[in-house]
C-alpha cells in the first residue's frame, strides 16, 4: 500500500530544505560580498563609480560562461551518486575539475584580448583605464572561481551541501574586510582603490580554493588516478563531450547575464531619472532573487540523484516541493515589495534624491514581485533540464526568447518613449512576462523527459544480443 501523497511531499520537501538551505546561505553570503564591493567602488571616487558598472559586468558575463561549463559537474556528480557508484561518483568530480583547470588556462590565455574590451566604448580615458585594470584582475579570480565551482560541484552532488556554504561564508567574510581595506587603505592595508577591489575578490576566492581541498575525500584524489590510467586518448574524449554538455549551460549563463546588462542599457534611454531608479531596482531585485538561485541548485542536484538512479517519476515531486518552498519566500518578499517599497529603497541612499526619482523607484519596486515569479520558474525549470543534460535545449530557449523577444521588445518600447521615466516599471512588467514564457517552455520540456525517462548524461547500457535458443522455452 502507498504511503499517502500528502506524506511523500512533506518528506519531499524536507529533503530539499536540507538540501538547498546551506546553499541559499552561500548565495546570500556571496550577494552581502558583491554589495560591499559595489558600495566601496561608489563611494571611493567618482571615477571608480563610472567604470565599476560597466567593468563589473563585463568581468562577470564572461565569469559564468566558464564557470557555467564547469557547473555541468554538479549534474554528472549527481547522477552517479543517485546510482549509489562511489568510484564513478569521484571520477566524475575529478574529470569536473580537469575541465575546469583548462578552462582556466584559456581564460588566463585570453587576458590580453579581455582587458581590451573597455577601449571598443567611448567612455573617458579615465575610466577604460580602470576598467581594463579590474578586468585583468577579474580574469585571475575568475580563473579560481571556475576551479572552485567544479569543486562545490563535487559536494554539491554528493549531497554535502554544507561543506561549500561554510568554505563559501569563510572566503566571502575574507572578501568584504580585504576589500574595504584595500578599496579605501584601511586596517593597514595599501590603499588601491579599483584594483585593491580585484585583488580582494581574488584573495577571497584563494581562500575558498584552500579550503575545498582542506575537505576534499582521498577518494576524490584517486579519481585522477583512475582517470590518468585511462589513457590520454580515452580522457580527451570524456572531457570533450563534458564540454560539449557544459558549453551550452556556460553560454545561458552567460547570455542570462548579458541580457541584465542590456536592460539597464535600455533603460538609460528613458533618461537619468529611469536610470537611476532602475539602478536601486536591479539591487532590490539582486537581493529578492539570488535565495531562490540556492533553491534552484538543490532542486538540480536532488533531480539528477534521481534521474541517476533512473527514477524519474520522482522529478516532478521533487520540483512541485521546490516550487512550494519558493512561492511561500516569493509571496513574502512581494508583500514587502508592494506595500512597504520605500522601506526596502532606504538603504540605497535615495533619501536625498530627487521625487520624480523616489517616485520611479517606488513604483517599479512595486511590480518586481512580477520578476521574480517568472525568475523562479525560469531558474527552477533550466537547473532541471541541466540535470537531465539538456543543456542544449536550455541555451537555445534563453536565445530565442531573451534575445529573439525580450530585448528587441523592450528596446522598441523605450525608443518610442525617450525621457519618460514612467516607462520603467512597463519595461519590467514585458521582462517579467518573457521571462516567464521562457519558465513556462522548461517546464513543458521536464514534463517530456521526466515521461520518457530520458538522461542526456550517462547513455543506457545496451541490451544484450538475443540468440535464437533464448526464446525457446526451457523443458
């Protein structure tokens, strides 16, 4: 007799509260790290406010391209973990992390032709001199970030979630105090400015690297063993199809994060008023979003467990418990976002500013709850596909309807209403909408393969040859 449904989801749902609340902790420690780095860079210099915006970006598209492709780790480690194969669980962590190291190596590789990107603008000087600066460095810390997140991705599918919050929290508490010191020359430390901010998040991003290794199980250290011993023929074929897997996710990443940078491009259109609210808005909406990223990661890696394990009748539980868990912080935040908006704008500083800009940025506050709801699915729906390795119908959706719908939509309608700040919160309400098509798509797309019991990672064993004697019946 079965247990009854009820049942099965709250046990659900406590396996993905113990699975993705340490992640939702590392993800909020990272977003306190980022907002004192931006916060710092602000408030330095009026120079190093102009070029942090655009340096940052920048730095962080082409950040997530790697670090995408090395994320792919997660949903192999996942799914030999799922099959209960302790070796194959600690080979697939280790060809994660060679993988990694080569990306790495490309991105070191292509630091000349990366701190050019700021002189393709015409900005000032000034400021495409201190952004290639934070590019060279953010090349060098992106280079470990990409290592570090093959190896949280090793944890990260074995279920041992806690090890990369707390690795995370230690190297991101480095992170804030290394860049107030170096930003602004404090605690005795050199006075940098745009470049003590590189050199901090890179020191940070050591220290998490230290602290993975500090943790990681000799029986990941004899997966390169296994590996190395497979021939060098046999490994350039394993890594080239995780990369052929990987490349895919690295470019949604990248592409997600390229599409934030075009909005608030776009909304410059709209005049300095839009601009400016649009700015405090993207920081609100950073802050509503990122807990539901760590939500969305434990829902992948408890996916990929199953479909491993080759149970994907349990996929669409596990997503309906995820969903339930981020509605109820969704519905939380909305109610703050709709009716207490100038409570969460204070502490952006716009005390002092204009009302036509207070104004703006109380009413967009008050439909990102939209956003967020179309994030949730969107972000749900893609780490899904990812551990049933549909990366590739996960890039091609982001392309036709981030950039095929939503950008050319939304940069039609702030064309035809230059200067009107009041346009902003209709951008939002059409982003918010695309986003939520593209969610909408995912979801149709696990519901296929969840039917199908697909598994785009690990092929089936093939049948065995039936001989004509099989089939006659013993006597």
């Amino acid at each position: 007799m079965k247990p009854p449904r009820p049942r099965a989801d709250l046990s659900t749902a406590r396996e993905v509260v113990r699975v993705s609340l340490p992640l939702m902790f590392g993800m909020a420690g990272n977003l306190v790290m980022m907002l004192v780095d931006r916060i710092a860079l602000a408030r330095y210099s009026e120079a190093t406010l102009i070029a942090s915006g655009p340096a940052v970006f920048t730095g962080m598209t082409i950040i997530m391209f790697f670090t995408g492709i090395a994320g792919i780790t997660r949903s192999y480690v996942a799914q030999a973990h799922g099959r209960g194969d302790r070796e194959g669980t600690a080979d697939e962590g280790a060809a994660g992390v060679l993988l990694a190291v080569a990306l790495a190596a490309v991105m070191l590789l292509a630091t000349p032709l990366i701190t050019r990107i700021p002189e393709l603008s015409e900005r000032p000087a000034a400021s495409v001199v201190l952004e290639s600066v934070y590019l060279e460095w953010s090349v060098r810390f992106g280079a470990v970030m990409t290592v570090n997140m093959a190896l949280a991705s090793y944890f990260n599918g074995t279920l041992r979630t806690r090890i990369p919050m707390l690795v995370g929290l230690v190297g991101q508490a480095v992170g804030v105090v290394m860049n107030i010191g170096l930003v602004f020359g404090d605690f005795g430390l050199p006075e940098l400015g745009m470049r003590g901010s590189g050199i901090a998040t890179f020191i940070a991003v050591a220290v998490m690297f230290a602290g993975y290794a500090v943790y990681l199980p000799r029986t990941f250290y004899a997966g390169f063993g296994r590996l190395l011993r497979e021939g060098g023929r046999k490994l350039s074929v394993r890594l080239v199809q995780r990369l052929r897997k990987g490349a895919p996710s690295g470019g949604s990443s990248g592409l997600e994060e390229m599409g934030h940078t075009s909005f608030v491009w776009i909304a410059g259109i709209l005049g300095p008023v839009a601009l400016a609210a649009n700015n405090v808005a993207l920081s609100l909406n950073y802050v509503a979003i990122i807990p539901l990223i760590g939500l969305g990661i434990g829902c992948s890696i408890l996916t990929g467990n199953a479909v491993g394990e080759n149970r994907h009748e349990r996929v669409p539980r596990i997503l309906r418990a995820t969903l339930a868990l981020g509605s109820v912080y969704v519905m939380t935040v909305a109610l703050f976002q709709i009716f207490l908006p100038r409570l969460l704008l204070s502490p952006f500083g716009l005390e002092g500013a204009d009302p036509a800009t207070m104004s703006t940025a109380v009413d967009t506050s008050r439909v990102l709850w939209m956003y967020s709801v179309a994030f949730m699915f969107s972000m749900f729906g893609g780490a899904v596909l990812e551990s049933f390795g549909l990366t590739r119908f996960v890039f091609l959706t982001r392309v036709g309807v981030v950039w095929g719908l939503s950008v050319p939509a939304i940069l039609v309608i702030a064309l035809l209403n230059r200067d009107d700040s009041g346009v902003l919160l209709f951008l939002w309400v059409v982003y918010s909408l695309f986003e939520g098509l593209m969610g909408a798509l995912y979801f149709w797309r696990i519901r296929r393969a969840s039917a199908a019991g697909e598994n785009e990672l690990v092929r089936p064993a093939p049948e065995p040859v039936r001989s004509a004697r099989d089939d006659v019946p013993a006597v």
